[in-house]
C-alpha cells in the first residue's frame, strides 16, 4: 500500500521525523524567527542557489505556503538538548505523483554542517516515508550547488533526470521490503 492509498492527510499528520540528535517540530508562526535565523545562517547556499541573501520574508513564506498545501510540511530542526534551531526542512508528499516525497530544502545552519545532522535527518525522514508507505524519496539541486549533489549522491541517491534550468533531479527508493 502507498502512501496514497492510506490518505495522504492522515500519514501527513503522523510523521516522526526526529533524529538522534535532532527533533523535527512541524513549523508555525512562532517558528518563523528562529526559520529566518537558520536561513540567514547559510549565506553560501543563498548565493550559490539565489545569487542573494534570503529575504526577511522568506521562513514566514515558507509557513504561509506549508499552511496552504495540505500535501506539505515544513519543519524546524532542534537539538534535542535544547538550544537554537539549527536548520529547516521543507518536505512535499505525493509529489511529484502518489508514494514519492521530495525535500524541496534541507539546509543548516553554515555552523552547523559537516557535523551529521544532514545525514541523520534524511536517514529519519526516509524511515518515517517508508513507515507511513511512501516508496521513494526524491529532490532537486541546482548545477551551482556542487556540495549538496556529493552529499545526495553519498547518501545513495542516484540522478534521474534534468530540467532546463540546470536542476538534476536525484531519486532514491525508501519502500519497507
């Protein structure tokens, strides 16, 4: 059974995506300052990505969009020992079709990468897909990005296609066999 088929809304609403260092917490309004922090915390991926610093706007748009779409979730990433958020997690179900996820954003805080959260997060993210009966995880980087393809790439996702706008699309399988 997919995702789909057991209700979307319902498996949404289920997720536990919490690591072993990091608990996932479903973003609202009172997020949105520690979000923007985070985003403003990663100024390379901005101007690699965007060619600009994020807009003081942007974890408020992120919420807005995520309360708008029954289909996503964004969240913020906290060190269960308490402390400052140390990154985001934008995560769209049954898209681009029924039983896929895709991570439109996993980002850190630049102080915080290169410590395993990236690796931890995913490996929660994918458990609690294929749990929830999602069979594949899937994402998006842009060509400018060459750290975040490695980093996909290590973590076994494997490049399925490529849009116009020098974005490779990357795919992984997540189903429980």
């Amino acid at each position: 059974m997919n995702a789909s088929q057991s209700g979307a809304g319902e498996v949404a609403t289920e997720l536990k995506l919490d690591g072993p260092r990091l608990a996932a917490v479903p973003a609202r309004r009172e997020h949105v300052a520690q979000m923007q922090a985070c985003l403003e915390g990663a100024p390379d991926y901005f101007a690699r990505t965007e060619g600009r610093p994020p807009g003081p706007g942007a974890a408020a748009h992120l919420v807005d969009e995520s309360e708008a779409d029954p289909n996503r979730r964004v969240f913020v990433l906290v060190p269960r020992v308490g402390g400052p958020a140390v990154g985001v997690l934008d995560l769209h179900l049954d898209y681009p079709g029924p039983g896929t996820a895709h991570i439109g954003l996993l980002l850190f805080r630049e102080s915080c990468q290169g410590l395993g959260y990236g690796k931890e997060t995913n490996a929660a993210v994918e458990q609690a897909l294929a749990s929830a009966g999602f069979d594949t995880l899937r994402l998006s980087v842009v060509d400018e990005n060459v750290d975040a393809r490695a980093f996909w790439e290590r973590l076994g996702f494997a490049e399925v296609g490529r849009l116009d706008r020098g974005v490779t699309v990357y795919e992984k399988r997540i189903a429980e066999e």
